[in-house]
C-alpha cells in the first residue's frame, strides 16, 4: 500500500464515475486516471468553458477516453436538484462518487441559498448531491462514495449554533469547520450504510499539502501577498504535486482494503505528501452525537432527507 500509484487501479471498463470539481487540480487528475482505465467519467464543474476545456485536454492524454461534462454548482441547491434529476435520468448507474469540489479560505460570501459560503458549497452541496443520487448509488455493486476532506479540518469545528458563521467569520475557521463537516458526514454516512443490506460504501480522503488552484486564489481572493509568498515557498519545499494528492481520494475509491469507514491521507512527512495510506487514527475524530445533529441539520437546510437510506434502518439507528 505504501507505494500504490494510478499503474495499481484495476480495469474500470464499464463503470461509471461522477467526479465534482473536475475542471481542475484534484478533480481534474482524478478524472484522467479513471478515464484512463476505461471507466466513463463525468466531469462536473460549475464553468461550462473550464469544464470543456479540461475534457479536451484530457482526452489529448488519453484519446479513447469517455469523459462526459455536465455543469454542476454546488453552490445552488436549485442547480444541484436539476443536475441529479438529469443524472439519473441519463444514467443507469453509478460505481463512484468523488465529492471533490471545494473553496477554500475565502471572504465571507454566501451561496444563493444564503449558507455561508465554503460551509453551503464544500459540506451542503456535497450533503445534497449524495443524497439526491443515493437510490442510483445504492442500485449499484459496490458503489462508493469517497468525500475529500483537509488536514485544515484540525483547524475548525462544528459550530451548531452558528453553522453560517453569522456571529463571528474568520475564513480559515470557516474552511475548517466545513472540512471537519467533510469528515463527520463521511464517517455517518458509512454508518447509515452499514446498519443496511446495501454494499455502497463511504469513505473519506484528504490530498495532504497538493500543489492546486486553491491556495493561490484563496489568497488572491483575500488580498494577502503574505499568504501568496508562503504558498510558493513553503508549499515547493513540502507539497506535492496534484498529480500525487490526487492519490488518496483514488485509493479510498479503488483500492480492495478499503471496506468503509476510513480516512486515506498520504503517507510521508506529517501526512502532507507521500503514498496513500489509511490514516488508523482517524476514527477517534468522529464524533458520532456531533455527527448526527450535523446530519439533521443539514436534511433541514438543504430538504434532501435522505429517506432510501432512512427507510432501510432499524429506528433504534
């Protein structure tokens, strides 16, 4: 395990893969290695034009691929209900799920449902897209739903008293707590699924220090030169490539140790760059009564009740 790479992903001819955020940096590496195994990938992303044009540019990679874009912004429920309504129309089926899509430390803005901004986009959407797809999800074989989450996640918590940062905003804080979010569902997720019949499985992943897009428009975004300056530096000395980050998320979708349940991180220096490896200690971060009213106040924000799952549990769950 501690040196899988994308020559260890198994033949995926006849799988259907639905990527989020797939016009760039992780997503976009995701992509290419999926496709480049034969599964049709679906390369969402909110920009038609960058969507499009990272299809091209994948498919000059790898030429035979079959890579679809549809437009999804996660910032929307509206859109995301019309995204999973034309999904499950047009597909039969769904093996993988890669909640990828993020932003990252920005100012304060807020989604077009009026959630703060990193929490509605990288925790609500997601929450939403899975649950909307669910039924396809669990019509599957072993299908997975793999969540990215952040080391960022240590730097935040679950406010449920101020899930919109309304009381106080500090970007970093904000970051965190959705990445924690990230965590938490993915961790209650695979519980839900287990106390059922179904083999879909949920499974977290984080990048570790990825060189992408979003450290430099974070601190574009917020004005900092300081901030710009430490990405270049520190970020060249113990980062690693998109390519690299990409591993782990690759490894919770693909890899035949994976059962449900875990983290995968990369394996070297202070889990920021390195192989995949499932991080053993993460589970001492779930906290399951944190989890759960996290998991009922996103239902009431977002109104995807996730009842498929719900109907298939015992009521003691």
């Amino acid at each position: 395990m501690s040196q899988w790479t994308t020559n260890d992903i198994p033949d995926l001819r006849g799988k259907v893969a639905l990527v989020t955020g797939g016009n760039s940096g992780l997503g976009k590496e995701t992509v290419q290695a999926l496709a480049a195994r034969g599964a049709h990938v679906i390369l969402a992303a909110r920009n038609p034009e960058r969507g499009e044009k990272a299809r091209e540019e994948v498919l000059q990679s790898v030429p035979d691929a079959s890579i679809k874009f549809m437009q999804l912004d996660l910032a929307s429920q509206a859109a995301i209900r019309e995204f999973a309504a034309s999904f499950l129309e047009t597909h039969q089926r769904l093996d993988l799920l890669f909640n990828n899509a993020g932003v990252m430390a920005i100012p304060r803005h807020e989604t077009k449902d009026g959630f703060e901004m990193q929490f509605g986009t990288n925790h609500l959407g997601h929450f939403a897209l899975t649950g909307l797809l669910l039924p396809l999800l669990l019509a599957t074989p072993k299908s997975r739903v793999v969540t990215t989450s952040s080391m960022a996640r240590a730097m935040g918590r679950v406010n449920l008293d101020d899930l919109q940062s309304q009381k106080g905003y500090t970007r970093w804080s904000a970051y965190g707590q959705s990445k924690r979010a990230n965590l938490l569902f993915a961790f209650e997720l695979q519980r839900r699924l287990a106390a059922t019949s179904t083999e879909t499985i949920s499974v977290a992943a984080h990048p570790g220090y990825a060189h992408t897009n979003l450290q430099s428009t974070s601190a574009t975004l917020s004005n900092s030169n300081l901030e710009l300056w430490f990405y270049e530096k520190f970020g060249a000395f113990v980062g690693q490539p998109a390519a690299m980050g990409a591993l782990p998320q690759l490894y919770a979708g693909l890899s035949s140790d994976i059962h449900g349940g875990e983290l995968v991180g990369p394996g070297g220096f202070s889990s920021m760059r390195g192989h995949p490896r499932v991080e053993t200690k993460a589970q001492r971060e779930y906290d399951r009564p944190t989890a759960e009213r996290l998991w009922d106040a996103s239902i009431e924000l977002t109104g995807v009740d996730y009842a498929q799952l719900q109907q298939n549990q015992p009521s003691s769950i």
